[in-house]
C-alpha cells in the first residue's frame, strides 16, 4: 500500500495596516479542493480575526465580510504575497 502526503503551506508576513507593521498567518491545506487560505490576525485588542481568501478568477478575495477597513484595504497585498508564496512551493 503506497500512502501520499500532502504538504499544507502556512507562511506568516508582517504587513503594514491600520498605521502599524501586524503579523498576518496564511494556512491552506492541500487536502481541500478549493484554492482557500485562512488567515489570522490579531486587532488593537489583542483578539485574533480570521478569515478567508478564495482564489476567484485570476485574483485572491476576502470572502468574508463585515471585516476591519484595515484588513479590507490590504486585499490586493494579500494577492500579491499569497502568489509569491506560491511561486517558491
């Protein structure tokens, strides 16, 4: 019997929102067939936010909303980082 393993990527960037540097986590596990990472970031209040982005047509969205403006505003950095992740796997 032959097993295979899947390799989940998680990576972690520092991203300036809402005026400060705020360490964003990407997970997204390979044994989900939807191009989906889940990301956490903690707020001005010490609470973690999660939520998720969904690969939709050629770009990556926040499929979750009401969210904080400052995470909204960095949606295209979210793009560009996951699809430079991406490359180096």
């Amino acid at each position: 019997m032959q097993k295979t393993f899947t390799k989940n990527i998680q990576f972690s960037k520092l991203i300036k929102a809402n005026g400060k540097l705020k360490e964003f986590n990407f997970l997204k596990i390979n044994d989900q067939k939807d191009n989906l990472f889940t990301v956490d970031v903690v707020d001005e209040r010490d609470s973690r936010v999660f939520f998720n982005i969904k690969k939709i047509d050629n770009g990556w969205k926040i499929i979750e909303i009401p969210l904080p403006k400052w995470i909204l505003e960095n949606e295209n950095s979210f793009s560009e980082i996951i699809e430079e992740e991406l490359k180096q796997q």
